[in-house]
C-alpha cells in the first residue's frame, strides 16, 4: 500500500509539477494589495469606548495590587523564614518578591509598551 502511494504521488509531482511551480495569472503589481498604512486603532468606532477604558484601568489597579500583594507576601516569607529554620520558604519568598516587582513593573508601564507596540 505504501508503494503504491508513493507511486501515486510521484505520477502526480511529475504530471502536475509544471503548473504548481507556474507564475501565478495575472503576477502581483505595484498597485494593488491591501495599504496596511491605512490601518489604525479607531477608538471613536466603538461604542461606549469610555467603559472599556473603565473597565481596563479598573483590572490594571487590580494587577498592580495583586502584583504588591505578592511582593509582600514574599518580603515575609523572606524574613520570617531564616527564624524558624525554614530555609526552603525563605528561598521562595526571595524568588516571589522578584516576581512580584516584575509584574508590578510590567503591569505599571503597561500604558507605555502597548501605544509602542501599535506604532510599530
């Protein structure tokens, strides 16, 4: 079964194989195509766009408390945990105040890199 497909396509590459590999009619132009210049952010076509501007500063604030919670939690578990020998939760509270200031930092300037990353 497997010689026979193999066969198959084989016959078929050679007896297809010009009008795959062929210039495709009529050849792209200059001219035509979508103008991907012409394509911007709109925020005066959505409707109640003030709401969606609520509703993300509302889960950013969100972020930015979850993100200092978590670096808290860590500043305790980093000092709390060399007292009662517990070298283990010491290490993680080290490794969640870094994550913690990371994403408190990231969620921060997360009005900064989006505009970024539309204009380019």
């Amino acid at each position: 079964m497997l010689e026979t497909t193999g066969a198959w396509i084989a016959a078929a590459a050679i007896s297809h194989g010009a009008g795959w590999l062929a210039v495709p009619s009529p050849p792209p132009g200059s001219g035509g195509g979508f103008d991907w210049g012409k394509v911007h952010p709109d925020p005066t076509a959505v409707p109640r766009s003030d709401l969606f501007y609520t509703i993300m500063n509302a889960l950013m604030f969100m972020g930015g408390v979850a993100a200092l919670c978590g670096f808290v939690a860590g500043l305790i578990a980093f000092g709390v945990g060399p007292i009662f020998g517990a070298h283990i939760i010491s290490d993680r509270g080290r490794s969640m105040m870094w994550k913690g200031a990371l994403i408190a930092v990231l969620v921060g300037s997360a009005t900064t890199i989006i505009p970024w990353l539309i204009s380019q």
